[in-house]
C-alpha cells in the first residue's frame, strides 16, 4: 500500500485511526511543520520464531554438571542440602 504524510497535530487526536490503518498494511509517515519525522508501520519481530530440537547433539554436559561441590555451598553460608 502506499504511504501518507500526516502532520502531529493530526496525529495526536486521530491516533487510533492511524493505527488501524496501519494494522492494515499502510505506512504512514509522521510529519512535523511539513518535515518527514518519523515512520509509523506494523510491528514484526526480529526475533526468528524458535525451532525446538535445532541444536540436538551439538550440545554435551559434563556427567558432573548438576553436582555441586561443598565448598561452594559453604561459600554460600550453606546449611542445605543438596537435593539429588
């Protein structure tokens, strides 16, 4: 679709009907004193969407990694046991 320039005074009382106009694929270009300004558009992720399994065995633990030492729960003030 194609893009509108719309003054911020206008902006500021239409804002919900901007953003509508938006949702529909329109961008809008917000102006001030006839001056492009800033663009308003519909928001995407940049976030790629997550792929569960992506990084199946290329990732190894070491067969010690969930035992903590005793010295470190001391350092901690630690009176807790560890729970297995």
């Amino acid at each position: 679709m194609g893009e509108t320039v719309v003054n911020v005074y206008e902006d500021k009382t239409n804002l919900s009907k901007l953003l509508d106009r938006v949702e529909q694929g329109e961008e809008i270009v917000l102006g001030r004193a006839g001056r492009p300004v800033a663009r308003l558009c519909a928001y995407r992720s940049r976030q790629a969407p997550r792929v569960p399994g992506r990084l199946a065995g290329a990732i190894e633990m070491a067969p010690d990694f969930a035992e903590t030492p005793e010295w470190l729960i001391k350092a901690f003030g630690g009176d807790f046991e560890v729970q297995e």
